[in-house]
C-alpha cells in the first residue's frame, strides 16, 4: 500500500466509523508510520497499530478488505495489532504519541521517532531486513544520532539494554561508522 492508499483507507474507515456512530482512533508504527510521517518509503505491506474500540474497528477493517477499493490489493491483515508485541514496558504507548490526522470519527497518531528508532532496533526483523535498515537509517539521520552511546541512550529510555541481541548492535555500529562517513 502506498502512502496515498493509506491514507484512502483512513478516510474509508472514517466513513465507516460514522456510519455507524463511533468515534475511533489508532496509533500507527512501523513501515506505515515511516511512509506517511517521514516520507522515507514508498509503501508498506500493512498498517500495524494500536486502535480503539479494537472490535469495531477490526470489525470494520474486515468489512473494507471485503470490499477491496479497486487500485488497492488488501491482504486479510491489512490493518494489524501484532505491533503489541514490541511494545515498551517502560512507556505508555498514549505518552508516547502524537498527532498525525484528525478526520471527524477517525483519530490517527503515531508514536516518536524516538520511540520508533528504539522499536526498529529491537524487533529488526531478518524478513523484512532491507526495509528495517532503511527505516533506520532515516531515524538515525533525524535524530542527528551521532555515536553509539547517544543511540543507547535513546533506546534505554524504551528498553532494556539487555534486551538488544548483540547483532542488532553490530548492525547499529554499522550503520552509525557509515554516517559518519557520509
């Protein structure tokens, strides 16, 4: 899906959420996040979030796969919470977000680039590798993370330092030696 198909999706939601008088709301991560806040990719496969109220808006995101609008291909978990699981257990994910778009019964946040950074670092998923080390890449560059122990530091405002796999942090002192030399 591509930024302009998200943001198509939101608004079908939105209608649905009015039609049925309910106000919801979500908070984005992950690749959907990265396209539509920092402009740093051109799709996403999903939209991983957090959303309330999570049955009615399941409900609904299953009514719109249905539906398929004809210039998207949905799969049947186009609108996702599996981002629950890499959540901080330091944080509150609503002290952590901000707003993105407000449409008249659909709220969308998403979360810092901070806490993005810190989460992208985490899960680094070998599957979807090449668009995880992009994402950072651009985290890093808007956070003007200099050297490992500023990088550390944002990430243990979120996590623990013994939750990071040691080749999560072979790959951040990677990419920060190749910025420095950019």
């Amino acid at each position: 899906m591509t930024r302009n198909h998200i943001l198509k999706l939101f608004h079908i939601l939105n209608d649905k959420l009015k039609d049925n008088n309910i106000r919801g709301d979500i908070l984005i991560y992950g690749g959907a996040m990265m396209s539509l806040c920092f402009n740093s990719r051109e799709s996403s496969g999903d939209i991983d979030g957090l959303f309330q109220p999570s049955d009615n808006i399941k409900e609904l995101a299953k009514e719109i796969y249905h539906e398929q609008p004809l210039d998207i291909y949905l799969s049947p978990k186009w609108l996702n919470d599996g981002v629950s699981l890499f959540l901080s257990e330091k944080v509150e994910p609503d002290d952590d977000k901000k707003e993105f778009l407000i449409l008249s019964n659909f709220s969308i946040y998403h979360c810092s680039p901070e806490y993005a950074f810190a989460m992208k670092l985490q899960a680094c998923r070998s599957s979807k590798f090449k668009d995880d080390i992009e994402d950072l890449k651009v985290l890093i560059s808007g956070l003007e993370i200099q050297d490992f122990n500023q990088a550390m530091n944002i990430y243990e405002k979120y996590y623990s330092r013994e939750l990071l796999p040691t080749r999560h942090e072979v790959i951040l002192k990677d990419l920060l030696s190749k910025n420095l030399e950019t």
